[in-house]
C-alpha cells in the first residue's frame, strides 16, 4: 500500500491511505475498471478542471453493469457518487472507524499534514485500529 511512512508511536495511530487513480467525467467504465485493477484499489476519483467531483468505486461499476449500462458507452460522470467523507490522517482511526461504521462508508477520503489527498478503505481503517489496540495493550501491560 503506498503511503506516509514514519517512525515513532504516533505513525501507529495515523490513517493509512492510498493515492487513487484520478480520471475525467467522460471515462468510460472499461477504463475504469482498467484503472481500478491496474491501481489495485477499488475506487477512482472524478475530476473537473477545478479538482475532485466525486468518486467511482468498484461496487458501483458493477452496479452499473449488472442493470444494463454498456461499459464502453457510460461515463464515471454518470454513477460516480460525491467525493466521500474527509478525514485527517492524524485521527484515532477508531474515532474513523466509528464514523465510517455509523455513515455505512465504505471508503473515505484521507487529507495528509502536507495537503495531499489519498482514499482509506474500511479495511485499512480496520487494520489502524488493531494496531493501535495492540500499542494501548503493550503500553498497559
């Protein structure tokens, strides 16, 4: 997984998150989907001349797919959903995970320290807060 790396006990509790493939409104699904697997994440950000505008993930093509749209005529533009929840990667990921849980998000969107944007999925939230339960216990014992 590509992301901020750091040393010390606070990188245990930081947000892990990905950059996504950033794709125009007129892309079509196949290349969509291309991007999804050549990225190896299941979600691309939409962009207009002004930035992100929304996001596809794969849950969504294949939604798309499964009631009739032609993967070489739809567009992200046409299933993409708005940009997701943003989150800092200084949070407690527990804290995002609770919200991610409460909301039903699959995905949010992650604002590094340094002003960059990346995607966490639920499961690397998950694997923050496991890591950071297991720092709490190892501090406690």
């Amino acid at each position: 997984m590509t992301g901020r790396a750091e040393s010390g006990l606070e990188s245990k509790r930081r947000i892990p998150w990905r950059t996504p493939t950033r794709v125009g409104g007129l892309t079509s699904l196949r290349s969509v989907a291309r991007c999804m697997v050549e990225s190896g994440l299941d979600a691309v950000l939409v962009e207009d001349p002004v930035g992100p505008s929304g996001i596809v993930t794969a849950k969504d093509v294949i939604a798309a797919v499964a009631a009739g749209a032609d993967p070489d005529v739809v567009w992200a533009g046409e299933i993409m959903r708005p940009t997701p929840r943003i989150v800092s990667c200084e949070q407690h990921p527990t804290e995002v995970a609770e919200e991610m849980a409460e909301c039903e998000l699959e995905i949010v969107a992650v604002f590094g320290d340094d002003a960059s944007m990346g995607v966490a999925s639920a499961l690397d939230v998950l694997g923050a807060v496991i890591r950071a339960t297991r720092e709490a216990d190892q501090a406690g014992a």
